[in-house]
C-alpha cells in the first residue's frame, strides 16, 4: 500500500469504535436503494462552508487579532481546529473541481474559468453529492458556483434554462452565482434559471467584444465606486466594472451588498425545508472575493478596512446557518466542515483599498506566498470540523487535504467508490473526525507548478512558466522558478531557504514520485 493511501488496521478499528454510526449493509452501488427509515437513521447532516480567498491566519482561531470572527472561532472551539490542512489548488476552479470530483484539477486541465464557460465536470463523472445520494442525501449548493454552465456545443442562451450545470452534477438544488462576483452574467440563477429576468428584455454575454449600450469602466471611470484594472474595465453593473459585456437582463441584476442576506435566506430555507431527512448543503461564499462591497451593516466595522468588514460579513452568515441548524435541532448531528478554497489575495483587480489598511495583520500568517502561489499560503487554509455528536475536538497538525472529503464520507456512509472514482480522495475520515489521529504522509499542492509534501519535506517543482502578473499586479510571490526548490517545513516553516543542492536525491525521488502520482488513472 502506497505512502498516501496507507493507514493501519489499529486507526481503522479506533474509527469504527468512534463513529459507531450503526449503518448496516456494505457498498451501496447505483441500483441498491435503502428503506426510508435506513436512509434517515444515524447520518449527520453535511455542510461544507467554503469560504472565498479566506487567509490560514484571516480568523481568530488561527490567531488572527486584528480580525473579528467569533461565530467561526465558537465552531473552533467545540471542533478540531486544522493547522495543517490545504485546499487542492492555489486557486478557484481547481479547488471546487478538486472537493467535488475528489480528482486533482490538473486532470481536466482545469484552469480559473471565463463567465461564459462550459461545465468543466463531465457529467457522467460521479461527484460529491452524487455519492451522497447513494445514502439518501438531498444536496443544495448555493452561492458561487465557477465550474461553467452550459455544454460547450452552443452558445448559452441565459433566457431558458441552463443546463448542463449544478443540477445535472448531483445537486437536487441550486441557487447561484454563474460564475463569480467580478464576471458577466451578473445574475442571480436558481435550478438552470435565472432569476426575475424580464423576457421583452432579454440577457446576453459576450467575452469576445462589447454589446449592447451599458457603459463600461474603460470608457466611463467616472462611474465607477471603485477602480478597476483593464481586465476588470467591462461593464459597469452595480458601479462596479466586471470581467465580459452583457447587454440587456436589467430587471435580474443582482447587487453585491444583498449577497449576504439572499444567499442566508436561501441556505436556511433549504434547511427548513430538509429537516427530517439528511441533507448536504454545500455554502460556496462571495465573500471575501473581490469586487468587496459588504453590506452596510458591516461597513467600517473592522479596523482593516473593506476586507475586514467583507470577513465580519463572512462570519455574520456562518453564525446564521448555525443558528438555523441549532433552531432545528440539528447542530449536534451535522459535519460541518469550514474552509476556504485558496489563499489571500489583497490587490485582485479593484482598488478597495485592502491593502493600504493591513495594519499588522498578515492574512497568511507566517506563510510565505498567497492565492496563485506554490508557497505554503497558497493552499494552507483554515479549516474546522464541528460535529458534537461524534469530534473529538482539539487542535490537530495532521496533513489534510480537501480532496479527500470525498472518500472520508463515502467511508462514513459505507459506500464503496468506484475503481475510477474519485481516483485521487482517499479515506482519512478517522483524521477529520479525531484530532489526536495523523494524517497523510504526503500530498500535492497544485498551483501553476505541482508541489509535492512529504513528510517535514516540500518540493516544488521546477517549471518555465513565469506569469510575471501574480508578482506584478497582485504582489505575491508565484513559487514559480525554473529551478528546483525544497524546503524543510519543520525547521524552515517560511520557506526560506531552498536546500535543493544539498539533496539531489531527494529532488530525483520526489520528481519521480509527483510523475507517478500524474500517471495515476484508478484509485
């Protein structure tokens, strides 16, 4: 058994006297269904908070003390708190790709997405809410959704239903964001529809050249609430220039500062709605995304400035979807699992001002790097498990990795994966769930180059990219370099200096070892 699949029959046997779930049969396959009464009984309850562009050291638990998040803290406190724990990708797409496939993005050459994308997840690819289905879930994913809508074949029409999307994926319900906050079409869709469109005023989008009269930020600055680069400069929705021309959908524009209620509401309606059955609720955040614009409630609140206020709005909604879970009766037998899908970002397009309110704060904490980079910071996030009825709570330095949530709650729900399922998740579920339980031995960190953890050992691998822009227009270093780079995280957590000369074995071994892993077509 391999390095990264390996764990012993002694953690094997602790989990199953942990969870006790009593879930009887084995391998639940496509055509096996259970009784009413078996799909209820014992299963928790899931929702996965994913969080947008959110920093390991952006919450208090992690000790970020010029921020204010006492709702995630609380989830902290009673939970496992990660220090450790990595998302699959430097950036978006790759990331959310990663967490629902349970494959890493480079599979699929996935890459962060124009609005106008088509749906990157193959759908006869079985994803996360898919398996969870096999177990009588009902899934929901609300929020931003940035995987691609739509075939590819033709041309979207935004004015009938689009498909394929989120639930041609395995979600029986969506409520969603098209892509992201700073691209065309800024709408709102609910299941492949989108929302209070007017038909006499029909929605087009083009990222190919201008349509329609709206002004754009290039041409009209004066506009604009914030100011944008060239790639943000299209059109003014909102006094906020986006990436892509969209011409016409004016009555279903959505306005940035709703966000936090919109999507609250939607949240807790669908827990309303499920609360005798089990449910997956996966709350795909805006916040801290750019273009920022919290809600006034929360404007001037925090002492960093926008970005600040953008993470207290973040908190406000983590606290009312468990609010709503403890209204329900529900908060001790839910997983709830809070991450983020990448690193920080402070200079993403707009000027907000986020950087020049940093004060002392260092969104990565004493990570090197941030979102696009192959340092640490671009993939170690913040993460919390809460699940009163079966954590053992504390703080836990095992290596994690979002990629396999996949495998750890088939493992859960007894469900038997597929040889070509989820081909890179593999079952650490007794690590999520015990924070005294260790980890992988070794992981990859995807970003513009793959990186390989292993061990105290980093090893990011050489590459000829330069995407001179990650330094120039976002001021984080990319971790890319044509030369190999290996760092001891134990004695060098900063990623300091790269000692590559003084192991030529080790790069030759791990060289090797991120090829195999590429290779890799089964479980």
């Amino acid at each position: 058994m391999s390095a990264i699949n390996g764990k012993t029959l002694l953690v094997s046997t602790a989990f199953l006297l942990l969870c006790g779930l009593g879930i009887s049969g084995k391998a639940y396959t496509r055509t096996q269904v259970q009784s009413e009464s078996e799909t209820v009984k014992n299963k928790p309850n899931i929702v996965i908070f994913y969080v947008d562009d959110l920093g390991y050291n952006d919450i208090g638990a992690n000790g970020g003390t010029l921020v204010s998040t006492p709702n995630i803290d609380q989830l902290a406190s009673k939970g496992i708190r990660f220090t450790d724990a990595h998302s699959s990708s430097a950036t978006c797409t790759p990331s959310r790709y990663s967490l629902l496939t349970g494959e890493y993005a480079f599979r699929n050459n996935a890459a962060v997405l124009p609005g106008d994308a088509p749906l990157i997840i193959n759908v006869n690819k079985s994803t996360l809410p898919d398996m969870l289905s096999k177990a009588g879930y009902t899934s929901a994913m609300v929020g931003k959704w940035h995987l691609g809508l739509g075939d590819g074949e033709s041309q979207v029409d935004w004015n009938q239903e689009v498909k394929p999307g989120p639930r041609q994926v395995g979600f029986d319900y969506s409520f969603i964001l098209p892509s992201t906050g700073d691209r065309v079409p800024s709408v709102y869709m609910e299941n492949g529809r989108v929302q209070n469109l007017d038909p006499m005023d029909p929605l087009k989008i083009s990222y190919v050249e201008k349509i329609g009269q709206r002004p754009t930020g290039r041409e009209n600055p004066e506009l604009l609430r914030q100011q944008a680069d060239n790639q943000h400069s299209d059109t003014i929705i909102n006094g906020i220039s986006r990436i892509g021309f969209m011409q016409g959908g004016k009555s279903a524009e959505w306005k940035d500062e709703e966000f936090y209620q919109v999507f609250t509401n939607k949240a807790n309606h669908f827990i309303e709605q499920n609360a005798k059955k089990p449910f997956f609720l996966f709350f795909s955040f805006h916040d801290i995304h750019v273009p920022r614009l919290p809600n006034e409630r929360f404007l001037g609140k925090s002492p960093l400035g926008i970005r600040g206020d953008a993470i207290m709005q973040m908190d406000w909604i983590t606290g009312q979807v468990v609010a709503k879970l403890k209204a329900i009766n529900a908060l001790d037998n839910t997983l709830i699992i809070f991450t983020s899908d990448n690193g920080p970002v402070l200079n993403d397009g707009y000027q907000d001002g986020a950087d020049n309110t940093l004060s002392q704060h260092q969104p990565g904490g004493l990570y090197r790097g941030g979102k696009y980079s192959a340092y640490e910071a671009g993939t170690r996030v913040p993460t919390i498990v809460h699940y009163p009825a079966k954590v053992k709570a504390g703080v836990s330095d095992a290596l994690v990795s979002q990629i396999d949530i996949y495998a750890s709650l088939a493992s859960m729900l007894d469900i038997e994966l597929d040889d070509k399922e989820a081909i890179d998740s593999e079952d650490y579920l007794a690590t999520w769930l015990n924070s005294d339980t260790a980890g992988r031995t070794e992981l990859i960190e995807e970003s513009y180059t793959l990186a390989l953890r292993t061990g105290d050992w980093k090893f990011i691998a050489p590459t000829d990219k330069t995407n001179p822009w990650i330094a120039s227009d976002k001021r984080i270093e990319s971790g890319m370099s044509p030369t190999p780079q290996l760092f001891n995280l134990k004695d060098d957590p900063q990623e300091q200096h790269n000692v590559f000369i003084k192991h030529p074995d080790k790069v030759t071994q791990y060289s090797q070892r991120i090829a195999d892993l590429v290779k890799r077509e089964t479980r």
